[in-house]
C-alpha cells in the first residue's frame, strides 16, 4: 500500500492535459512536508470499459503526486489517494516523450498479447525517480501496468504453484494438529473395520498420515493433480495408495467409498464446481458413509486473486457455511459435525477454517415428472 498526495485532472488522449497538471503540481510539491522520497507518480485511472472499443476520446483521471507517509498534513487544493498494489509489469522506458508511443506500443501490442497475463482493473502509474530529466534523450522512467494471470484455468494454475511449492508447502502444513478433534471425530465414526477412504487433493499426504496414525486399518486411496504432492505423499505414507487425479473427476470413479476426505481442496474450485462434486461425492459414499470438508469460511464475493508467501499470485475461493450446509442437505447428506479454527491464509492474513462432516444417510428426493 502506498499513500499518495497529490491533485488530478480528468482528460482524455484527444484533449491531453498533462502537461497542464505537471506545470500546476510541480511549483507547489514542496508544500508536501511529509514525502517520503523525491520520486514523482504520473498515474492514471481507467474505467473497466477504457481498454474495450479504445478511442482517444475516452476520458480517464491523472494524478501528479508524491509518496508521503501519512495522510496528517494535506496542502490546501490537493488531495490523498491510496494505491492499494497487487501485481504489476515493470518496464523501463529511456528516453524524451517523443519515444512513449513506441514503448507503450510494444507493451499493449507486443508484449502483452503473447504474456500469461491480462490487464488488470487497477491503475497505471509511471514511477519518476532521480533519473528523470524532463525532455533528456538520456532520462529514465518506470512504466507499471497492472496486470493477473489469464484465467484460462485457475486449476490449472493452483497444480502449478502447487508443484513448485510442494516441498515447502509439506513443510509448513505436515501437521494438522489443529484440526485433530475434527479428524478424531471423523475416524470414530466410522466404526467398519479396513474402511475404505477416499482422499481428494491430498496433497503431501499430511492428512493422510494422521488418519493412519489414529487408524492403521484404514484403506486410504490420496488422489491429487500435482505430480509433486503425489511424490510425497508416497514418500510420507508407504502403506497407503496416490494416484494422479482431478478432484473435479470424481463422477467418473467407478468403485463407492466408507468415507472421502475433502481437506482444503474447495479454495481452489468454483461455485459450481463445489455443487457438483458435493453431489459426486454422494454418489461415490457406501450408505452411512462420511464426507469430510475443510475450507476458508467467507463471503463468495470475496473470493479472488491472492499473494502466496512466494509471491506468486493464486485464485482462493471463499465459501459461507450456509451454502455448504444447504448443498449437503440438498444433495441428501445429514451434518453430524460443525467446527471452526482460526488460522493464517495466503499471506500469513488471519483466516476462519470451517470444518464440516456429513453422513449420506437418506436417499437423495428425486423429481416427480406429471404429466
């Protein structure tokens, strides 16, 4: 997050003022006392619909302004503004004014059509530090556009970090004694001897090796998209079975289950996509079997993209446990359990894990066609 004071001009590329701002910020900046260096934002806010139908004639907001580190002492006519970051293409572009065309073509033509990235709604700044010299062949300035990857598939991009981050990831969530009265729970109540389990996204295998640990005669089969989590989940559980797959295949599995464990494996799947595999997963249980969930409780709309530890940008979903608990119930599931357990998210930001056992006891109603 960065504090911003400065002032703004609405303008468009047709009827550019630029040069109007600048000349109306520049005498007055040192009126800002607490800056917290020299460096110079030249920032633009687009509207979500400035980049569809382009035409110089869409309007937009500049600001001239300066970093400073609070928000205490404001000069008379100028203004605060917050830019809150997120993920950004930095570009250094060398040269006078006469060259900007070339390089933000570059960017919008060249570079960002063949990226794994797309524009994001945020804003666009150019960063002026010591080595900006206005109208000098030799000054130098930083281009920041905003940019996301390219929700082509946000599986797809989870498996990927996941397979890059697995050894740390394995280092930092083996243990999940947090959740152990929820787990506890889940292997007493199934009280069948050799049950046979189904983990979906397990990941390094860590929630499988508790359950082991309380219940040897288990029969797990842990199933995860990331080759790498396969790897050590094998690795961490020798008497258990990993096999590559997609969570989101589960209608396809043939064989029914005593209980399917489902451990934060829902941040990283849509709406629709949780619905389905809540009805998939009636389908795969024995009659009293359990499903087991653990997911972030929040707001849907909160869900969106995020900074993993490493910096690397991964689509969370968030779900309220009203909607789980209708899907369950409406899919023919009996909630026997409900918990919550305070935890950090991505970016070590403080989190509500829900935790979540069902039964399949009743048969699921079916649709009565009249004619």
């Amino acid at each position: 997050m960065t504090r911003l004071v400065g002032i703004h001009k609405e303008m468009s590329l047709a009827n550019n003022q630029t040069f109007a701002l600048w000349n109306a910020f520049m005498p007055r900046r040192k009126e800002i006392t607490n800056n917290l260096n020299t460096d110079l934002f030249s920032m633009q806010i687009y509207d979500t619909t400035y980049f569809e139908n382009f035409s110089p004639d869409k309007k937009f907001t500049k600001w001239a302004a300066i970093a400073v580190g609070n928000f205490e002492s404001i000069p008379d006519g100028m203004e605060s503004y917050t830019l809150e970051g997120g993920e950004y293409a930095v570009f250094l572009h060398k040269g006078g004014p006469e060259t900007g065309a070339e390089v933000f073509g570059y960017i919008f033509n060249t570079w960002l059509p063949n990226a794994d990235y797309v524009l994001d709604s945020r804003e666009h700044f150019e960063l002026l530090g010591d080595k900006y010299k206005h109208g000098d062949p030799e000054s130098e300035e930083e281009i920041w556009i905003p940019i996301k990857p390219k929700v082509t598939d946000k599986t797809k991009i989870a498996v990927a970090l996941f397979d890059k981050l697995a050894d740390r990831y394995q280092d930092k969530f083996m243990d999940v004694g947090l959740y152990a009265d929820s787990l506890n729970l889940f292997c007493d109540n199934i009280t069948k001897p050799n049950a046979s389990i189904l983990e979906l996204a397990c990941g390094p295998g860590n929630v499988t090796k508790y359950l082991l640990g309380k219940r040897p005669d288990f029969k797990i089969l842990g199933t995860d998209l990331a080759p790498k989590m396969i790897e050590l989940a094998k690795a961490n559980n020798p008497s258990a079975t990993f096999r590559l797959m997609d969570c989101r295949d589960l209608g396809k599995v043939s064989k029914t289950y005593d209980g399917i464990v489902c451990a934060f494996c829902l941040p990283y799947l849509s709406k629709e996509e949780t619905q389905k595999l809540i009805a998939d997963a009636y389908n795969v249980l024995e009659q009293n079997g359990l499903f087991f969930i653990s997911t972030m409780e929040n707001d849907y709309e909160k869900s969106g993209w995020e900074k993993a530890s490493s910096g690397d940008s991964i689509y969370m979903h968030y779900y309220p446990a009203e909607f789980l608990l209708t899907t369950l119930k409406t899919n023919g599931f009996t909630i026997i359990d409900e918990r919550r357990k305070k935890d950090d998210g991505p970016g070590n930001t403080p989190v509500t894990d829900l935790l979540l056992i069902a039964k399949k006891i009743r048969k699921r109603r079916k649709k009565v066609l009249r004619s």
